[in-house]
C-alpha cells in the first residue's frame, strides 16, 4: 500500500511539473510565408534570398513582385516558414 501511495505521489508530481513546462513553452505557429526582404531589383531579392537563406530547400524561398509597376517596382523576398 505505501509503494502504491509512494508511486501514485511520484507520478502526480511529475505530471505537475511537465504541466508547468508545457505553459512555459511558446505557442506553435502555424507556416505561412512571410516577407524577409524588400528589394528594387530581381536579382537583388535572389541575392539577398541566396545569401541569408541558401542552404533552405527551393520550395521554402521565393521572390515576388511586390508594389506598382509605376513609380517604382519593387520585389519582396518571402520565406515559409
């Protein structure tokens, strides 16, 4: 009866504290894309995008046409993530 007590003490403590970890931890995000880098040029974004994120797979990166085409076109670096 006291090893029951004692492993029934134990176990209750233990789900306590992984209770108590769990709040502490950040809340899961859901992956969406998400502009990294605005550039004024195309080869700009894909520099920028090779330089900080090259090593990422190629379905995680891409640039994109962002604004007007007049006064000045611009091209957004998105990551998903």
């Amino acid at each position: 009866m006291k090893a029951m007590k004692r492993k029934l003490k134990i176990s209750t403590c233990a789900m306590a504290a992984v209770g108590t970890l769990m709040l502490a931890a950040p809340a899961a995000h859901a992956a969406e894309w998400r502009r990294v880098d605005t550039s004024s040029t195309w080869a700009g974004c894909q520099t920028y995008l090779l330089t900080y994120f090259g090593n990422w797979p190629a379905d995680r990166v891409k640039c994109e046409i962002d604004g007007p085409w007049s006064p000045w076109q611009t091209y957004g670096g998105y990551v998903y993530y």
